[in-house]
C-alpha cells in the first residue's frame, strides 16, 4: 500500500503521464468501432458537342447493412473534382464534363460517425477534344464542414477549352445553387473572363499565370433568440395625437342624429383600441420584440456550382458539385 501514496510531483507525473495515453488512445479507439464500408463507381460517358460527359453513380454501403450517411468527393489522379452527398440509400449521382486526355476516376466515402472511410477502384476515362472554344469548371477542395455562424471558402477554377479559336473574350458568371436555409454563397469575382491566350494551367515561368479563378464564400447561421422589447420611446406622443382625434371626431357627430353619433363612437373606440392594443404592428413590436432568426439546419448537402457564358446567340452552361456538411 505504501507503493500507492501519493508522494507529491512524482505521483502527479505519473497521473499525466496515464492521461496523456488515453487520451491517445481515445481516437483511435473510437475509430476501431466504427463499421467498414465498401464504396463502389459506375461509370458511363456520351460525347457532347465534341467533348465528354461523365455520368457517375456512387453506392456506399456499411457492413452494418445500414445506409451509410455523409458525403462523397470524386477525385481524378488523387485531385479532387466534385463531391455530393449521399441519399438515404447510401447513393450519390454526379455528372462532370472532362476535359481532354486521360482521366483516373475514383469515389472516396468521406465516413461519419457509425461508418469508416472507403475508396472504390480506380477507372480511367478519356476525354474527347473540343474543336469549338469553351471551358469546364471545378471547385477545390470539393467538400467544406461549417459549425454553425462560421463560413468557409473554396476556389472555383475555369479551365480554358480550345480557347485558341476565340475572336474575342468569353465572359463567365458563376452562382451556386442547393443552399440549405439560413446560408448564403458569395463570388470573388462573380464574374470572370477567358481570352485566347488564357493557359489551361499555370506555367512554371511564371506562376501568376494561370486559368481564371474566384473565392466562393459559404456562410452559415448560428441563430438568435428572439430580442427583449424595445424601449417605449414615443408611444406617449403617439397617444397624445390618437385620443384628441378620436374624441373631436366623437365631439362633432354629438351634436347630429342618433346613427351618426353611434358611428363616430364606433370609429373614436376603433382608433383607440387600435393605437394601443395588439391591432397595431407597434403594439406588437413594443411587447413582444423583433423576431427570432432560426440557425442553418445541421446536415449534409450538395451544392452545385454553374458556370455560364453567352455569346447573346448561345448560352454556355457547365456545373461542378461539392459537399457542405453543417454540424
């Protein structure tokens, strides 16, 4: 027993040095109770006025036979592309346009808390050439998590697509849609613009030329409750201008028949009670405050991001996705 008496510093840095250990061990822990996964990508891709669509479905299922929740990123050579969420069946369907040349396209389950991590097999895909200028879009990182009242960024990017031919620029707005409620998106630039010598990719001679690029801002809403009343500031003068009215107007109908003097009476008592009573929006105001702003609503959600162009003949659309997890 005399082993286990606390003997001062000793003791005490054998208790931190145990603490430290768990506290080690604590993740990984965690993270051995959470069930595997299996991440599986179909792939099917159509030729589309000289360039190739890819249309993927990604199915996530847990060894739990549990539909797997969260969300999803595609990456191609280990960079991310695009990223969505995952219906309640465990099922995800993107379509992206790809550039020219080789592409290795694989899904990566991003996990949650009852699921782990997953990959599915790489595949490769060839892009076709476009022989007409135009461009793709792609959002890095393609997934964002946000607490609540926080915001987070990402960079959107315009590659230029056999630029080359333009006879003069191609000018391109972006916007976002999927938003869940209580959250905004903003672009810095919204808008952007491609010239014939805009490269595809940063050169090494000079690394500030590169394919035009904007910082999309996602907001969210931590929530308030609802505000104490304001102060009654004015609301002895408003009185003093509303019962004066009312009685000189009851006052003059006084003097002339029965009828009129009951409906002057019924409109002086209808001003009365309406300047003071919950008739008014100041009554209200006054008594119950402003309204409550309700928070964004936690979960996971798709966001797309479009692109587009217009020669004032033709519009030029082309989407990305991303995954926004609210927490």
């Amino acid at each position: 027993m005399r082993g286990l008496v606390c003997r001062g510093p000793r003791f005490r840095q054998f208790l931190g040095i145990a603490f430290a250990l768990a506290m080690v061990q604590a993740p990984v822990a965690w993270s051995a109770t959470r069930g595997a996964t299996e991440t599986t990508l179909a792939l099917e891709t159509r030729d589309l006025a000289g360039h190739t669509r890819a249309m993927l479905d990604v199915n996530v299922a847990g060894e739990d036979r549990h539909p797997a929740m969260g969300g999803i990123t595609i990456e191609d050579g280990g960079r991310e592309l695009a990223g969505a969420a995952l219906d309640a069946e465990g099922n995800a369907h993107l379509v992206l346009d790809l550039t020219a040349g080789e592409h290795s396209l694989r899904a990566v389950y991003l996990g949650d808390q009852a699921h782990a991590s997953s990959a599915s097999e790489p595949m490769a895909v060839h892009g076709m050439a476009s022989t007409t200028p135009d461009f793709s879009v792609s959002v890095s990182p393609a997934k964002m998590t946000l607490p609540l009242g926080q915001s987070g960024s990402v960079v959107a990017t315009l590659t230029p697509v056999n630029n080359a031919a333009l006879t003069s620029p191609m000018f391109v707005t972006l916007s976002c849609q999927g938003l869940p409620d209580q959250s905004s998106c903003t672009f810095t630039p919204e808008n952007l613009e491609i010239l014939n010598t805009t490269p595809t990719a940063c050169t090494n001679t000079s690394p500030k030329v590169c394919p035009p690029t904007s910082t999309m801002v996602v907001q969210t809403q931590l929530g308030t409750s609802r505000l104490a009343p304001p102060a009654r500031a004015g609301n002895g003068t408003y009185l003093a201008l509303v019962l004066p009215g009312a009685l000189a107007l009851i006052g003059l109908g006084w003097r002339r028949k029965r009828f009129m003097r009951l409906t002057l009476l019924s409109i002086g008592g209808f001003l009365v009670l309406a300047g003071s009573s919950a008739c008014n929006s100041r009554y209200n105001y006054f008594n119950h405050g402003p309204p409550h702003n309700p928070p964004t609503p936690a979960g996971t959600y798709t966001l797309t991001v479009s692109a587009q162009s217009s020669n004032g003949i033709t519009a030029i659309t082309h989407t990305t996705t991303m995954v926004l997890t609210v927490q």
